[in-house]
C-alpha cells in the first residue's frame, strides 16, 4: 500500500512526555480485530484519551487544542513492548507522519519506516530543547529534512543529524512500501532473470 511522499515536513508538533510508552498504550490490544490499516486512528492512545464514559480527558495532549501538527513528540524509548503493527498504523491514521524521541524500539521503528511515518532519534538534550520549546509556545515549528537528514527547531535553529537506512529513506521519498518498489524495478528484475547464467 503506497502511501504520501515524505521529502520537508514543517509544521507544529504534539508532545508527549511520557516514557517507555509501549504498543498497547499506543493501540490496546482490544482493536487488533481489523486487517485494514484504516480507523485505529480513532483509537490511538484510546485508554489515555478517554474515560471509561468515552468522554476525552481533557488533560491529555491529543485532546487540547492548543496542540496540532503531524509531529508526535514522545519521551525515551518510544514503542517499546509487543511487535504490533497496528501501533505504527494507528499513529499514521490519526495523522501523524513523523515521530521524535531519543530511542525507539526496533520493531516498531521499523513498522513505522514500512508505512510512512518517519521516526526521528535526537540526543536527549534537544529532546528537552524541544519539549521546552513546545510548553513555551505550542505554536513551535519543527521542521524535518528527509533529503538532509535533519530535523530543526525553527524558534532557536537548533538543528540536530539522524540516521535512516538508505533503502527506507528512498522508499519514503517516493512514497513506497516493499511491494511498490519491488514494482518499481519489475523491469530490471525481468531483464535480470531473462540474462541470469543458468
């Protein structure tokens, strides 16, 4: 399933400065039924957003206001626990396409990366530097350069370098999941087979 070309996101961002936030904070496990990657944005951090009236918990950041963007901003180690993919699904159907945290979980890293949210890794301190920033002024920019390989605060310029594999960067660039750009070199892979020595 192809998904929407990430290259410059700026916008504002969504904090959240929780720990160890782990898969069935991000999505309980009571909405894994579906197959389909549409509607869990409805449920994402559905205990932490809701009673249990289903009324919004007014002091939990998705539901204030003041905070918009398509920029989650989660604390150390981010993702941790069960290898479902429905967590990275329902963080991208909510809207978000980018995460940022000092440390992921490697599988929902990686989850993510085969949809099209790209996670962020920064230092601790520009973590701190960017939560501050937010709780200053929820309206902060972060911008995040795909090409470049960097990710920005706008109010300071403060600027800081992640790490992405080659081959999740250019899928992301061009909007592609593992199916896609196999697709996109059927040709090579054909003219391959058709010279390949027996």
């Amino acid at each position: 399933m192809a998904y929407d070309k990430f290259n410059i996101l700026k916008t504002s961002a969504v904090p959240l400065p929780i720990e160890n936030v782990d898969t069935d904070q991000i999505i309980p496990a009571r909405f894994l039924k579906a197959t389909e990657r549409k509607g869990f944005g409805d449920n994402l951090f559905r205990d932490w957003r809701y009673n249990p009236d289903n009324t919004p918990k007014e002091d939990f950041a998705l539901n204030n206001p003041k905070y918009s963007g398509k920029i989650l901003v989660g604390g150390k180690n981010f993702g941790s626990g069960s290898s479902r993919e429905h967590a990275a699904w329902a963080v991208y159907d909510y809207g978000f396409r980018c995460v940022v945290s000092s440390f992921f979980a490697d599988i929902f890293k990686n989850n993510c990366l085969n949809i099209g949210v790209l996670p962020v890794q920064v230092s601790p301190e520009f973590l701190e530097n960017i939560f501050a920033a937010i709780e200053a002024d929820p309206e902060t920019l972060l911008e995040v350069n795909l090409p470049e390989q960097t990710i920005t605060l706008t109010t300071t310029g403060e600027q800081e370098h992640f790490d992405i594999n080659d081959y999740k960067k250019e899928n992301m660039l061009n909007g592609f999941d593992d199916i896609d750009y196999l697709l996109n070199i059927k040709e090579n892979i054909r003219e391959f087979a058709l010279n390949a020595p027996l």
